[in-house]
C-alpha cells in the first residue's frame, strides 16, 4: 500500500469515558490524520487502552487507503 506514505497522524487524544469504574473504565481515542490535501478524525473505544488505539489506528488508515483510490 505505497498510498500510505501519504498519511500522516496529526493528533492522538484519549478521554477516559467512565472514570469512576477505576481500571474498568472505557477509553475513547480520537486520531486526526491527513493526506496533506484533507485531514479526517477516527475514533476507537474499548476498555483497553491499546485496543482502542488500534482501533482509531486501523480506522484512520482505511480511511485514508478508500480516499486515496478513488
């Protein structure tokens, strides 16, 4: 996928949605990306810190992948 030099994380946040459930707290991640002509946001929620980045992650670079090609 040689479209994905293009894509460029521009911002990462995490907000902790629950906070009063301790470590059971749900994480939401947003990612901003751009491909240098447009930027977009993706968000990924889990419990999981890491899976939840991974989420807004995979999200973001599909994105970007499905705007690339067409």
């Amino acid at each position: 996928y040689p479209q994905l030099e293009r894509v460029h994380l521009t911002d990462y946040k995490v907000r902790i949605l629950d906070s009063g459930s301790a470590t059971g707290a749900v994480t939401r991640v947003l990612i901003d990306a751009t491909d240098g002509e447009r930027t977009w946001t993706t968000i990924g929620v889990s419990a999981n810190i890491i899976e939840a980045s991974w989420r807004a992650l995979e999200e973001s670079l599909v994105f970007g992948l499905l705007h690339l090609q067409s």
